[in-house]
C-alpha cells in the first residue's frame, strides 16, 4: 500500500513536470499592445513585451506567424510587416488574444492643459456636434500622470484603448477629437490618439536626460528629485502645512460656526454689504489682497410656473474654489479656479417666491473674484434667470496665504522617463503639441528647449523625419504680453525640419485659458499635418 502510494505521487510528480516543459511562455505585454489598439498603416510594426529568458514567442496576425525568442533579460520583440488601413483584426501573442484591432494612422498628442482639455469642458459650443457624431474608427488611449526621476521606465500606468462612443467621447481630448474627426473624413482610415498631456507642465519635464544636456540648470534642478527622501519629505511637510490651513480656516469660519450657518434658508443677511458680482473692493485691504473665505448671497424669486423643476446653475468661473448652496441644500464644489461651475439644482428644491443662493469663496493667495463675461444664471427648459448684479457679500474668516503644494510632474525629465519613453515602440505618423503657457516667462529660451524636445523624441522614437506640428498660444489677457513666446514657438518651426505651426491666437478667449473653440484649432492642425506629410 505504501509503495503504491509513492507510485502514485511520483506520476503526479512527472505529469506536473510534463505539463510546466509543455506549456507555452507566460507573456506579460505593455498597455499599449491590448484590444482597440490602432497600429501605424504603410509602416513596419514592432510587437514587444516580456517573458521568462530563452522562452519561444509567436504572434499571430492576418494568418501569418512570426517567432522569436527572449533575450537572456526576458525582453522581446517581434517586427511585422507594413499593413493595409482596416480591421477590425484578431491578434495572437501565445496564449493571449487581442481583439478589435485597427490599422491607420496614429498620433501622438501632447503638452499642457489645453491639449488635455476634455471634450467635456467644450460642451457649451458643440454639444450638438458631439452628441451626433459617433465613430468607433476612432481610438484615444489616454496616458495616466506619472513621473520618474531616476530613468526611463519601461511601461504606463494601467490604461485602455477607448473607441469614439457616447460612453467615452466626454474623455476625449477635445482638439485631438476634432483633429481626428477632420483626418478621419478626408482619408476614411482609422485614426488613433495617443493622448499624453499634463496639465501644466513645462516643456524642461518633456525631455530626457540626454536631451536636456545643453541646459545643465535644468539637470541639476533633476538632481534634487532623484532623492526620493527628499520628495517624501516634501510632500509629508506641504501636506501638513495644508491640513493645518484648513482646519484653521474651517474652525474660524464664522459663517460655518456661528449658531445659524450662513447658507441656512432662515439666516438674516440685512446686516451684510452690497456689491456688483464683478466689483472686487471686497477683495483686498485697499493695498493687499486678502485670502480666506469670503461668502456671497443673493435672493431671487422663482414665479409659479417654474417652481419645483429642475435646472442647471451657471456660475462662471471663480477664483478660486466655492461651494454652493440653494435655500441651504449643498449642490456643488469646485476646487480650483478653472473649471466651469455647471450644478444640477434638483426637482423640488426652487419654490416659488424668494428664494436664495449662498457662495463660500475661498481664496488661496491672490485676488478672488468672479471671472468676466460668464455666464451666471439659472437655465431651465423654458426660459433663463440671470443672476447677475448686485449680490450680499461678508468675510468669513481671514487667512495668510495657503502653504501651497509642489507639483513634481512640472520637474525636468519626470514626464520625459514616465509618459514618453514607454511609448517608444509604438510605431506614429506624426506628433502635435499644444504647450508653453507655463513657458511664457522664459521665452528666451523656449525655442531651443522645444526644437531639443523634437530631436529628443524623433531619436527615441527612431523616426528622424516625424512630422511634428506646433500650434501657437491662444489670446489670454487684456493684452496677454504672450507675443514674444509665440514668435519663438515660430521660430522653431522655421528651425527644425519636418515642423509644422498651426496659428490659435485668434480663437483665444481673454478671460479663459482653456479657450472652448477647440474645432478651428483641430482643423488647423490637420492642415498643416497635411502640408508636412506631402511635401
């Protein structure tokens, strides 16, 4: 009994070694090889990933197979063949399936806020474009924030291909969308984004080390941030600097701490100051600005007919965060002052008579106020309340300036080794960037940091001739003093060969960075894309 129970065990032994010598490769691949992927049409295409050393991979594409084995480091990579615009096509990488494939052509879109800008933010001029217009020929893979000071990484954050659908399309980066959406219709092949932006961030954070060579200020500022002691030190003081701010401005707060709350229905404003919504007095000491919380109320009536139903309340936007509140129900905050404020004010919450709206205005440390020609109303389907005009205003508490927060994304090289060397494989037809309001201050020597990005990344991504379009800043300002920068982003596209510069500043908006006419600038782009690819 005994001898045959060895037996049994020593036959289970051996099919286990069986089945582990009989099994293909375990194969990890990046985030951007996976389903919906678009790959480049008319250009050779690398496959790549990872496996156990010495292991056999095989990729199966339009029938055919290609194999190669891992390198003693685990790494591999397969090249196929240039393909045709089409798809959708099955890919298989051993064991793995890859589904929804598509082959056009594919674009990589970067730089700051307004080329992250989401079509989201653009609705109050193209709503009725957008919610028309689907298109699953059309993919965005939207890169997640990461930095890295110390070397390029090998992989992004976890991610997904997302195609042009009425569950995705808000995420979309807007000018990308309506470049896409004009490249699509002029050439009727699948179009692919590669959307990696952050909002912000200098060029200096887009370069490699070795790119960033000549401008040793900037390596050396790199240096500092290797330390990951010294940024873990950093962060745990800002963020206790922060706490501390709020829990100060929160227990001083009168109009959150004295018996009836300010916001509350029942709250009597008769003793508080009157103001037109847009005059600042209230915001300064007459020579400093003042910072702290500062709320503002204003009384309304709401005629029978539209009592009860529900509405969207338009407050601008507002330096520089706010919560709000309607007859005392909390309806929405916003953090920071640029994002439009659109709160959805529920069914029963405006009766008819008075009724009143109570701003908390919290200012970090400059002037708040509420931004110029906004809108600032109540809609409902009928018809328009305007909330303009004067508005009852009292200080809440006041505050030295917030401890303030250090953006380590904005560091040289960090976006560089995190958001772009990943990306080196995948195989573009071209790049746009829409970058430098972060840069505005040092236009004397934007024009070599940018025509270095470009040669940066044409040597990683070995594409020396990649088509490369520059567009210009959009007005911002009353003047906004940003001519001398857009002559040197000018310059570079006179510079550097294979550029391209899509004029914006007409489409500006003077109280708005993030101008919403994001299709002019998407058209503009792929014209000029256009110019580049057929010289």
């Amino acid at each position: 009994m005994v001898k045959s129970i060895f037996q049994v065990i020593g036959l289970m032994v051996s099919f286990a070694f069986v089945g582990v010598y009989t099994t293909e490769a375990k194969v990890k691949l990046p985030v951007l090889v996976s389903d919906g992927m678009v790959l480049q049409q008319q250009q050779s295409i690398k496959v790549w990933g990872w496996a156990d050393p010495q292991e056999e991979v095989t990729v199966t594409f339009l029938k055919k197979k290609y194999k190669t084995t891992t390198s003693a480091g685990g790494n591999w990579e397969i090249i196929l063949p240039p393909q045709k615009a089409g798809g959708p096509h099955l890919m298989t990488i051993n064991d793995i399936q890859l589904k929804d494939i598509l082959v056009g052509d594919v674009w990589l879109c970067s730089g700051q806020s307004n080329m992250e800008l989401p079509i989201a933010r653009v609705m109050d001029m193209f709503a009725d474009e957008v919610n028309k217009y689907t298109n699953p020929q059309i993919r965005q893979i939207r890169i997640p924030l990461d930095y890295n000071f110390h070397e390029p990484q090998e992989d992004v954050k976890q991610t997904a291909w997302k195609a042009l659908e009425p569950g995705n399309v808000m995420n979309f980066s807007a000018l990308a969308y309506f470049f896409a959406k004009e490249w699509y219709t002029k050439h009727k092949v699948p179009v692919g984004l590669i959307n990696s932006a952050v909002g912000g961030s200098p060029v200096e954070a887009w370069i490699s080390e070795e790119g960033l060579k000549p401008f040793p200020k900037y390596l050396n500022e790199r240096e500092f941030y290797k330390s990951d002691e010294y940024i873990a030190d950093i962060r745990q003081r800002e963020n206790k600097g922060n706490q501390l701010w709020h829990e100060v401005l929160y227990r001083t707060d009168a109009g959150l701490n004295e018996p009836v709350k300010w916001y509350a229905p029942q709250y009597n404003d008769a003793h508080w100051k009157e103001a037109d919504l847009f005059d600042t007095s209230w915001n300064n000491n007459g020579l400093n600005p003042v910072n702290g919380s500062f709320w503002f109320r204003k009384h309304f009536n709401i005629p029978a007919n539209l009592a009860g139903k529900e509405s969207t309340l338009r407050l601008g936007c507002i330096v520089d965060a706010d919560s709000v509140f309607v007859n005392g129900t909390f309806v929405g905050t916003t953090g920071y002052q640029y994002p439009p404020r659109i709160y959805k004010i529920p069914a029963g919450l405006l009766h008819e008579g008075n009724n009143q709206i109570t701003i908390r205005l919290i200012s970090y440390g400059g002037y708040p106020h509420f931004v110029k020609e906004k809108p600032y109303k109540l809609v409902f389907k009928e018809s328009e309340l305007s909330l303009e005009g004067n508005w009852k205003h009292k200080i809440g508490t006041e505050m030295p300036p917030s401890a303030g927060q250090t953006f380590f994304q904005y560091k040289p090289v960090g976006l560089y080794n995190s958001m772009i060397a990943p990306l080196k494989n995948y195989v573009v037809k071209g790049a746009i960037w829409y970058q430098g309001e972060s840069n505005t201050n040092r236009y004397n020597e934007y024009t070599a940091l940018l025509s270095a990005m470009i040669n940066d990344w044409r040597s990683i991504f070995n594409l020396p001739e990649l088509p490369f379009v520059v567009v210009e800043l959009a007005l911002f300002g009353q003047p906004d003093g940003w001519d001398n920068f857009r002559a040197a982003q000018q310059k570079v596209t006179e510079q550097v060969p294979h550029t391209g510069f899509a004029p914006a500043k007409d489409l500006g908006e003077w109280n708005d960075i993030h101008p919403l006419n994001k299709k002019d600038v998407g058209i503009r782009v792929a014209n000029e894309m256009e110019k580049l690819i057929n010289k």
